[in-house]
C-alpha cells in the first residue's frame, strides 16, 4: 500500500494543516473527519500546484497525442512526437512505450505519481493498447485521471502514517473511505461541473492544470478556517 517510505512531506502552514486533519481522520474515522481532512488535503495540493507539474505536462502530452492520433492517424502523432521507432510495434508495447515517454520513465517522485495515475487511468478505462485510445473521449479521460491522481497523491503521502501501529486489513479500509470520497467526487461532481467550465484558447497544459485546480476546489465546499 503506497510508497511513501522515507518521504520527506512540505513543512509549509497548508501542508502542516493536512497532516493534522490526516492525523483526525486516523484516529475518528467518522464522517466529517473524512471531508475536513479531504478539505485540508485538496487546499494543500491547490496551494503547491507547481509539485504537480509532472502530472499536469504528462497529462497534457497524453491529450494532445491523443487528440492527434485521432485526427491525423497514428503514425503521423508519433512522428510529431519523433517516436518514429514505435511504429508498426505490438499496440500494448506502443502505449507501455508512450506512458513512460510522456512520464520520464516515472524517474522522480512527481513522474512516479503521474505515471500510476495515468496508467491507472488507462485501465479503468480498458484501454489495453494504443488501439483503443481512440475509444474514449477528452472528458472521460480527464475525469478518471485527476480522480487517480488526487487518490494516488493522498496515498502516497500518507500511506505510512496510516498503517503506523495498524493491521494492513485496518489501514486498507481507512484508505478505502477517503479513496472511495475522492472517487465520488470526481465521478459525479467534477462531471457536472465540466459542463459549465470554458476550456476554450488555454493551452493543453494549462487546461490540465485548470481542471486539476477547479476538482480541487470540490472539496474544499466544506473548508473550516480553523485548524
């Protein structure tokens, strides 16, 4: 569960805050705990955005190919890519191929987390090749990706202060109920609310970046000022 072993989490005022809502969670696990630590969590990640930069170019770089493939074949995204070499390769080895082209081949922490969020993504989604890409659409894309990411994200900073004197079976269901939130959240009102939100002359990074911002402010609906 998780691979925060070892990580060193920020030790700015938004960050502090998220790790004491966290610590709240843990030891209540009661509704409001959950929403108030999602809360301090989600303004944490919005006030550090430049720390998701990885995620929000990989997913950009995704979208944009994409959006080619679709429009002027596959070989010619992959030649504007200048991924020449993977052309006429098996279909699975050409996505496998492109998710760690586009993540850096998960080198850093933020690689990493773009990288399982993406390929986590692709599954749910059933896409099993680069054949199938052609199968879904912006919004179903976008949708599963920042509701991975935002989960991956809040595992991989506290998985292990979760499962710190815990059961693995006790700490997977505490992860279980904010995972579970998040996911809700983002399947059902991040959707309604793409409805309503003009993507149009933003730049593919920055309408990631954009979209990241405003499924954050989800859930901060129930934001105390309080610690």
């Amino acid at each position: 569960m998780g691979t925060s072993k070892g990580y060193i989490a920020p030790t700015t005022i938004h960050w502090s805050k998220s790790k004491r809502a966290v610590t709240g969670f843990i030891k209540n696990g009661d509704n409001d705990s959950k929403i108030k630590a999602a809360s301090r969590f989600a303004e944490a990640m919005k006030q550090d955005i430049s720390s998701s930069a990885s995620f929000i170019s990989a997913t950009g770089k995704i979208l944009s190919f994409i959006n080619n493939a679709s429009s002027i074949g596959l070989n010619n995204a992959l030649q504007q890519i200048d991924r020449l070499d993977l052309i006429d390769k098996e279909p699975g080895e050409v996505l496998d191929a492109l998710l760690n082209h586009f993540t850096n081949n998960g080198n850093t922490v933020e690689d990493y987390l773009a990288a399982q969020a993406i390929g986590e993504a692709f599954s749910n989604l059933k896409i099993e090749n680069i054949a199938d890409i052609n199968n879904i659409s912006t919004e179903a894309f976008l949708i599963e990706v920042l509701a991975e990411y935002i989960k991956f994200s809040f595992e991989f900073r506290y998985s292990e202060k979760i499962a710190k004197g815990r059961t693995i079976a006790e700490a997977k269901e505490i992860l279980a109920k904010m995972q579970e939130y998040i996911s809700n959240k983002i399947h059902f009102e991040f959707k309604d609310k793409l409805k309503y939100i003009s993507f149009e002359n933003l730049k593919t990074d920055d309408y990631v970046e954009f979209a990241l911002k405003e499924a954050l402010e989800l859930f901060l609906d129930f934001y105390e000022n309080g610690d």
